[in-house]
C-alpha cells in the first residue's frame, strides 16, 4: 500500500499512534533518524499499543539517504503549511511516499524549494498553525486509500 515517512520524528506518542494508522492500512511507515526517542520508548510501545511487531518498518539514516535511494520513485509527496496546494488535489497510487517534517520544524525549506510541485498542505485555520502529526498523517493518508481502494478491509 502506501509509505509513511517521518523525517526525524520527536514525540514517541506521536509515532505511535502513525503506526497504527499503518498498520490499520496496510502501509509501510518510514522513520527518518536522528529519532528523537528510541523505539522502545515505552510511550511509543503504549501509543502503537501491542501492534508494533507488526508494522512494516525501514529506517533510515538520513533525510539524504532516503531521497537518494527513492529518488526513482514517481510518487513522493511532501506535506507542509507553507504551501497553496491542498492534499486532495493530488491523485494517489499505491506505493506513494507521503512525506512528513519533525514535529517542531517541519521539513527542511530547501527539500521545499527544489520540489514545490511535490508539496501539499493541508488547510486549516491560520490561528491553528498546525495539527499534531498523526492527526495530518492520517488525513492526508485516509485520503490516499479513499482514492486507490475499496473500503473491504
């Protein structure tokens, strides 16, 4: 199915409960180091309940190596606030990257640059500035399967 990526992801809950939302969709969940908590973080563990085990998980070791190494795929999408283009006007395929920055600082403003027609945001309120990341992972992901899938899970 899809690939969730989290580039340097610092709120153990928060990654948590992502891989569940992968889990539940059948989709691979990309963590980007530095992490900023290890994997067995107990708040983690508590966040994915006991479904970690089975979440298909790659890590890497860098934002570098990770767009080197995908730089063939068709499909990546880099979700930001600081961009016009809402997520659904995007047509998904299966196997997509979804791209989301570190919960303090999103992603980095020169991946930005080079790629704005990868870059998607999701709208809201600018009182709000943000949503808590699983909550934009799960918008922009639930969005991706609406597109590409029957719901028959």
């Amino acid at each position: 199915m899809f690939n969730v990526v989290l580039v340097e992801p610092e709120i153990p809950p928060n990654t948590g409960s992502v891989a569940r939302l992968c889990l539940a969709t059948g989709s691979t969940l990309h963590l980007v180091k530095p992490l900023g908590f290890s994997t067995d973080d107990r708040y983690l563990r508590r966040a994915g309940m006991d479904y970690w085990p089975q979440v298909r998980l790659r890590y890497w070791e860098s934002l570098a190596q990770f767009l080197d190494e995908t730089a063939s795929a068709d499909g990546r999408y880099f979700l930001t606030t600081k961009v016009t283009r809402p997520y659904w006007e995007t047509r998904y395929h299966p196997e997509d990257f979804l791209v989301f920055g570190r919960e303090t600082k999103g992603l980095p403003e020169t991946l930005l640059k080079a790629q704005p027609e990868r870059c998607l945001k999701i709208p809201m309120r600018p009182e709000a500035r943000s949503l808590n990341l699983a909550t934009a992972v799960a918008i922009v992901l639930f969005e991706a399967v609406r597109q590409t899938q029957p719901c028959d899970f």
